[in-house]
C-alpha cells in the first residue's frame, strides 16, 4: 500500500487530490476542508511539496493557490501511483476478486489527466472474466463523483486474443493510445 511508501498520511491525502484533478488549483483553506485535517499540517505538507517541485504556488488576492507541476520530473510516474491507488482505480484493485478473474485493467491516459476524450474513445479497458454488475457498480460511483459518463468496454480474454490476431480497428485504437496499466502485465498486453 501506499501507506508504506509515503508515511505522512495528510501529504497522501493532498497528492491524492492533486492527481485526481491534475489541472485544478486549490487554495489553502480549501483542501484543508477537502482533506479533512489541520490547517497547519496541510501547510506544512504543502511546503514540504512545493520543495520538492511536485507542486507550485502562487498569491492571488489574499490567497495562495497550489497545483500540480505537470512538469515535475516524476510526474508521470506519481500519476500512474495514483491512479492505482485513489478512486477507480483503488476500487478494481481492492475489489478485484469480486469483480471476477481481471488479465488486464487499463485505463486511457486522457482518463487519468481528467482530459477531454472524442465520443469513440474508450476510458477503461477490462480483459477477463468480469461479473459486470459489480464492474458497472464502481464505474457508476466515479461517474457520479467526476459528474460525467465514463466510456468503457469489457471483453474475455479468448475475445481479446482473437480481435488482437486479427488485428482489430477498436482494440488497436484501445492499445495504441496512451494508458496506464491498473492491473496486469503492460507487455504481455501488447505482445
């Protein structure tokens, strides 16, 4: 767990609300009331943060606002953290077993920046076998928080190799585009 890697429990919370939002700007006394925890706490986390340039600020009016550095040098990797971690994501790993017998679980790498996506574009990729009313559950709780439908598509994995030998147009798409691998092995996926 992430708990034993980042031993602060107040700089979990605060990452985990800058990367569940990369874009977003969050004030001080906002994400003290976001995270639930004492405002000097959070601002000694945010200072530990900024130092280390996962975040940036600045003085607007008589607040300070923090962010995300999309530029930090580990960014991509701490997105990807994350993503496995909070949210969605968190979910299907804690609840895999119920789910069904998941191969792969990937998510596209507009859906983990909170990035515009084209109507045909798919969200989460789920090869397995899936009991979907317990898929379709957790997907309907992000959508509810995130305020907006969520594409995904769900095939077995006797489908998946045969699409994938046939070189499918969807399941090309699905696999050329940018993705962060929730569950499963990121090379035997492509292979």
């Amino acid at each position: 767990m992430i708990e034993n890697i980042i031993v602060s429990k107040v700089r979990i919370k605060l990452l985990d609300v800058f990367f569940s939002n990369p874009g977003e700007l969050y004030h001080v006394r906002g994400l003290v009331r976001k995270i639930e925890e004492e405002i000097n706490a959070v601002r000694r986390e945010l200072a530990n943060l900024e130092k280390a340039g996962i975040v940036k600020k600045e003085p607007r009016g008589n607040r300070l606002y923090y962010w995300l550095n999309l530029s930090y040098l580990y960014y991509p990797e701490l997105l990807v953290l994350f993503a496995k971690y909070s949210r969605l994501g968190g979910q299907i790993v804690k609840n895999r077993n119920r789910i069904g017998r998941i191969v792969y679980c990937v998510f596209s790498g507009k859906f983990v920046k909170r990035l515009a996506r084209k109507e045909d574009e798919v969200d989460v990729f789920v090869v397995g076998d899936v009991v979907m009313a317990e898929l379709a559950g957790l997907i309907k709780a992000e959508e509810e928080r995130r305020g907006r439908e969520i594409n995904y598509t769900t095939m077995t994995e006797e489908e998946f190799v045969f699409r994938k030998k046939r070189n499918d147009p969807f399941l090309e798409s699905i696999l050329r585009g940018s993705r962060v691998m929730i569950l499963g092995n990121e090379e035997e996926l492509l292979r």
